[in-house]
C-alpha cells in the first residue's frame, strides 16, 4: 500500500499522523511511505527522521492526497483536504462526525473510507485510540493547574507540595475514569493531598486497591462535591457521560464558597465542561479569572505537549496502521470487529448508527458495508 501522511493544517494543531518509528515499521512491512515536508517539525520529528525510516517526503499535500492509498492523519479532515479525498481511499484519523455535518457530507460524497479513531474499541470495553490523549491531558493537568496556581498568574500562591513545616496543595480531581486517574497519580507525585471524587462505586474500588495511600476517594454526592471544593487549591474536572455533554457539577452562585485563587482545571471542556462558568480557551491565552476563581479550559490540551503526544497516538495506532495497510481495509476490520467499531463512512454510506442518529442520516450496517 501506499501510505501518505500530510501536515496537519488545523490551527495550533502541532502534532502529525506518524512517527518516523511508524513510516520504519510500515516500510519493514513492504510499503511505501510518503510524508509531507515538515510534517514532523512541530512534534519535533525533522524530515530527514522519516528518510532514514525509508519514507519519502512530498512537497504538498495535493501530491500527498493524489497518491496514497491511504491517508494517515490527526485532526478530522479541513475542508479543502476533504476535496482532495476520492472513492476508495482509505482515510484513518480522528472525525468526531457526531456535531459536523459539513464534514459528514464532504466524506460521504468523496465515496472514501474513512475510520474514526475515536470509536475504535478493545476487549475491556474502552476506546484505545482515545485513551492515550486522555492519559496525556490528565497528567498534564496538575501541571497546568500548578502554573496556574503561582500568585502572577492570578492564582493562591500555594505550592503544590508545600514545604517542611507547611503543609501541601489541596487537589480534588472530578471523575476518577482515565483523566482522572493519571492527574491524580501526578498531583500525588507532585506532594500534593489528592482527593477523587466519582459516582461509580467500582471505579473507587479499583483506585482505592490500586492507589490507595497515594490519594483518597470519596462518593461524588453535590454535597461531598462542595465540601471537598471549599477546601480545595485546585479542583480538576474529568468526568465524562458518554454521548453526553458534561454535566455541570460547580455552579456560578457555588464560586464564592470557593478559596480566592484557587485553579480549576476544566478538562471536561471538550464536553462543554463541567463548571458552569467554563468556557473554553487556547494554549495561547488558557485562563481567565471568574469572580477571583482562576479558569484553565483547554479544549485541545494534549497539544501542549505536541511530541509525546504524537508518540502516544502513533504507540496506539500503529498496529492498526499496519493491518489496514497489510490487508486492505476489508480483512483487517473481518478479522477485528475493534476496528470495525470504527467505521464511520464507507463508499458515500455512513457505517456508524450513533452519527446517523445524531444528524439524522440512513445508516449502512459495518457488517453489510464489509460486504458492499
Ligand atoms: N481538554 C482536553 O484536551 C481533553 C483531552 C482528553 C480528554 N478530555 C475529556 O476529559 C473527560 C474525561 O475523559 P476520560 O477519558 O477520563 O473519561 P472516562 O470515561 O475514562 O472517565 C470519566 C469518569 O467520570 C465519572 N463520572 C461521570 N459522571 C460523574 C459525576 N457526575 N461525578 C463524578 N464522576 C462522574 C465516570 O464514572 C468515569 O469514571 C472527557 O470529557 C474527555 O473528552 C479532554
């Protein structure tokens, strides 16, 4: 196959589709690998990486999009690298079609196959081609949160481990799924007194084995929320509802019970977040000051950290680069229904019942397209 990768075009969009350990991996497998000019260079991945991965390098994206089989991406296709896709190509990267009907049409009539990492499945019920973003943004978070936090920044002063003789940052982590977890992990390793709240019994169970004695847990009742918040430096927000928005779990009358200066690390934002007085900001200007309680809400967090970011998705994703391209995109998804999960839009049909759902669309079942 011939496997193209071009530079992501999206705003502030640093990362790119494939590692040079990924265009290595898919030479060593017999194919051809062509990579954009400097796709690379902002997760720090200069083109000279990829040609000694075997990979060759295009100048443009047109060239990319005119030859490869298939296109290996980050960011759901914009609107002109949608033009560029056509019938029977393979497109493999993140979509979200869920709330984007434009793109949702451009992919159907392009009559390219397109498979979403985000609904990619495994065995133990969760979403891998999602979990190391999250995995990145929740250990990020008391790291944001820890910035934040430094009086010029607007926030308490208080640092997050303390010192001898005085005592550490309170931290309250929301949700204790996969975000929740690593900033837990992270606000504990950096000294802090982490306490995750969550709704799901089982889920405490199984940080309570694993974690305890590295931070507490505690049942996600509207009022266990508030008191831990009071009480608190930081509070990061993590929770998900799949399907849903964010349920708002710190109101704006609620801000004022509050410490002053304390950081509230919304990561939830992506899902509308879950403070109410969340709205979502960029890298480039992230917090913001409500009623003298500091904000950080960005949506797009793991792109902070462009390079491990993009050798995380590329850890996650590189296996099921290398069926698709070893068996064309019909075996591979006969052989795992995982990665059948993630078909979106094959031959100008859509192929996932909760994007038909969402924008009113017929739906192609995954197993009668494998057939079409
Ligand atoms: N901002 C970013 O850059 C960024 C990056 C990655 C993920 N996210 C977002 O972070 C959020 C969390 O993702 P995740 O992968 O950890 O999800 P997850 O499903 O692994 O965990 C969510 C947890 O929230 C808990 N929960 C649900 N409702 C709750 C409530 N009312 N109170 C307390 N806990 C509740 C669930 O029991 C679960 O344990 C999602 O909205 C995700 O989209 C944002």
């Amino acid at each position: 196959m011939r496997i193209g990768c071009p530079t992501e075009i999206k705003p502030q969009e640093y990362r790119v589709g494939m590692t040079p350990n990924a265009a290595r991996e898919a030479v060593a497998h017999g194919h051809a690998v062509v990579i954009q000019t400097n796709a690379g260079a902002g997760a720090g991945f200069p083109d000279e990486d990829y040609i000694a991965a075997g990979a060759e390098i295009a100048a443009t994206a047109e060239e990319i999009f005119a030859s490869a089989d298939m296109i290996v991406k980050v960011k759901e296709p914009q609107a002109g690298e949608r033009k560029m896709l056509r019938e029977g190509q393979l497109l493999f990267t993140y979509l979200h079609l869920a709330p984007d009907p434009e793109q949702t049409h451009d992919l159907l009539e392009s009559g390219c196959t397109a498979i979403a990492y985000e609904t990619v499945t495994d065995a133990a019920g969760g979403l891998p081609l999602l979990a190391p973003m999250s995995e990145v943004a929740g250990r990020l978070a008391p790291q944001v949160g820890a910035w934040t936090l430094q009086k010029a920044n607007g926030g308490r002063g208080v640092l997050m481990g303390g010192v001898p003789g005085v005592g550490p940052a309170r931290v309250v982590v929301i949700g204790g799924g996969v975000v929740g977890t690593h900033a837990a992990r992270i606000a504990a390793g950096m000294g802090a007194d982490v306490t995750v709240l969550d709704r799901s019994l089982g889920r405490m169970r199984y940080l309570d084995d694993v974690f305890g004695g590295q931070f507490k847990t505690s049942y996600a009742s509207a009022g266990n929320t508030i008191e831990l918040a009071r009480e608190a430096d930081m509070i990061i927000g993590a929770v998900l509802i799949p399907g849903a928005a964010a349920p708002k779990l710190i109101s704006r009358a609620q801000l004022s019970e509050l410490k002053p200066g304390a950081a509230l690390v919304d990561v939830a934002i992506d899902q509308g977040g879950c403070f109410e007085t969340s709205r979502a900001t960029t890298h480039q200007d992230p917090i913001y000051d409500v009623d003298g309680v500091m904000h950080y809400c960005v949506a797009n967090m793991p792109g902070a950290v462009a390079r491990t970011s993009t050798i995380a998705l590329g850890n996650a994703t590189m296996p099921f680069m290398l069926a698709l391209a070893d068996k064309g995109w019909r075996k591979a998804c006969e052989d795992d229904p995982h990665l059948l999960a993630g078909l979106n839009v094959h031959a100008g049909k859509l192929t996932y019942f909760a994007v038909g759902k969402a924008l009113g669309l017929d739906v192609l079942s995954p197993q009668l397209a494998l057939k079409a």
